[in-house]
C-alpha cells in the first residue's frame, strides 16, 4: 500500500510538468489534443487502480505526440504491473530523451531505481537471420530485427518469438534468472521453423553453442504423454466402477435382510460386507481422482518424467499420493 501510495504522488507530480507537451515538434494540434485527452484517461485509470488500461492509454499517448515526460509514467504503470522489463526499457529511454532537461535529483531517482531493476530482469542477446521481423516476447510486441542490443525480459519462464509477412512464426520458450544474460538463434524461413508455432519450441538448424545452462532451453522442447500414469487412471476407474457396483448390490441384499425375517448374524454380516465395500469404492475414487490429476499435469507440463518421482499407495480406508514435481 505504501508503494502504490509513493507511487501515485510521483506519477502526479510528474502530470503536473506535462503541459510541455504541446511545445513538441512535429504532431498536429489535433494529435496533441488526442493525446492529452489519452493522457488524462491514463492518470484517472491509473488511480483507480486500473494499471492495464492505464498503461495502454499512455502508450497511444506517447505515440501520437511523443514526449519524455510520458515515458516516466509508462514506467511507474509497468512497475505496479511487475513489468521489471517494461520499467527498465522506458526509464532509460527517459534518461536518453530528457537529457540535459532532467533536473539531478529526478536523474538520481530514476538511476537508483534501474540499479534496482537489474536483479529483476535478464537480457537475451537473440539472433534472427531476417530483418524487419516483429519479435516478440510473450506474445506482447517488444522490437523489431536487427537489433540494436540485447533484448530485456523478466526472470522466468518467457516465450520469445519473431514473425514476419508470409513466414511461419517461430518461437522458443526459455527459464532464465535475474541478472543472467543469453544467447539464443531463431531462423524464419527454415524447415523446421515451418512446423513450429508460438508455444511450440523450435529446434534451430544451426549447431547449438556450449553453455552449460543450454539444458535450460531445450527442456521445454522434450514433451511426451505419460501414458503408463493414463493406463493407472484407466485401472483404477475401471476398479472404483466395479466396486461401485459391488456396493450397490450389497446395499440391496442388505435392504432385503432388514425388510425381511433374518437372524442378528446375518444382518450384521451384510452391513459389514456393504461398509467395506463402499469403503474400497471410496479408496479408489480418491485414488483415481489423484493419479489422473498427476497424469493430467504430466500431460500439460511436458517434462521428463524422470525429473519428477512419485508413489501412490492404496490401504484401508486411504490413498496417498507422495513425490516431488
């Protein structure tokens, strides 16, 4: 709360200075109408919380009558978004424009707070064998080739791809950490970049570098169905069903015992039978339930099945499900 507080008063202050914008050279007066009206909107979504519409409100903004200014506040959106790259990429660009214009003491904030970002964020230095192709990284456009240098992206999971005009689209996804930095080749044009699509990862034709954190990068193209987990769940279904019907039986043959004369042996005897049984079908449902969840994220996660142990063990009265994932 006391961040987003900091954060409103410093994105407040920093609209009080925008009225300069019509001294930039080159928009129209009914661009920059456009985009005090956009920059507005912008400031009201943003206090109301609302940072994915604020944000898209003053990217139009800046691109209809650019100003440095504006770049300020597209950074302070993308930091309460967690968008470490995004920040990074418009405080710099605000340095560069503001230049001499920027007074010291905002030059140092701005400077502490990138010095901040670098554990948050991770460069790719990306090579693609086309130029003007859109690169994008998950799914958000972010530049277009050749670039100028390393493309900065958020720690984690990320799915980088380039696409152009009547060229398949080519993609990988990589894990990478804060403050890591790596290489990574995608070709438009290839025959293997004919079969691939944005969440699939492709397998570039040109020989792979030594790095020994290559393995991160290529465990996302290695993905099979754990079809030996499936054909537990189909057992244990098939089981749970069986059981399912034992007990609907055994519930009858006990109704008929209580509606009928019977000695106290063999009501008891026919209650035990039907509470054992529903015990067994309630064990394996459970059983089912769990291992065909754990099939399931198998199924989705794609990764080797060797990186992750599992055991299942079935008693009376319980299932359990131990493993790492």
């Amino acid at each position: 709360m006391k961040r987003r507080w900091l954060a409103s008063l410093s994105f407040c202050c920093a609209l009080s200075a925008f009225p300069s914008l019509a001294l930039a050279e080159g928009p129209s007066a009914d661009d920059i109408a456009d985009a005090r009206a956009r920059y507005k909107r912008g400031m009201d979504l943003y206090q109301d919380g609302a940072f994915d519409a604020a944000l898209v409100e003053l990217q139009k903004a800046y691109d209809t009558a650019p100003s440095y200014k504006i770049l300020y506040n597209i950074a302070l959106v993308q930091l309460q978004l967690n968008d470490y790259a995004g920040a990074s990429r418009a405080f710099s660009k605000y340095l560069e424009d503001g230049g001499k214009k920027l007074d010291a003491k905002r030059r140092a904030e701005v400077e502490r707070e990138l010095k901040k970002l670098e554990g948050r964020i991770a460069r790719v230095n990306l090579t693609v064998n086309v130029e003007g192709a859109d690169v994008f990284v998950d799914d958000a456009l972010v530049a277009h080739t050749p670039l100028s240098g390393p493309l900065l992206v958020n720690s984690g999971k990320r799915k980088i791809s380039v696409s152009k005009q009547g060229m398949p689209p080519v993609a990988r996804v990589i894990s990478i950490g804060g403050g890591e930095e790596r290489d990574l080749t995608l070709e438009l044009g290839s025959q293997s970049a004919g079969h691939s699509s944005p969440s699939t990862p492709s397998t570039p034709k040109t020989e792979p570098k030594k790095d020994t954190r290559k393995s991160d990068t290529t465990a996302e193209s290695s993905s099979s169905v754990p079809w030996g987990w499936w054909a537990v769940t189909g057992a244990l279904a098939a089981g749970t069903t069986v059981a399912g019907v034992l007990t609907l039986g055994a519930q009858s043959d006990l109704d008929d015992e209580k509606s009928s004369p019977t000695s106290r042996q063999e009501l008891d005897d026919a209650s035990k039978k039907t509470r054992t049984l529903a015990i067994v079908t309630d064990v394996l449902l459970v059983g089912t339930v769990a291992v065909g969840g754990y099939s399931l994220y198998l199924t989705l996660d794609g990764s080797p099945e060797k990186d992750k142990g599992v055991a299942v063990g079935v008693g009376p009265g319980n299932v359990q499900l131990r493993g790492r994932f």
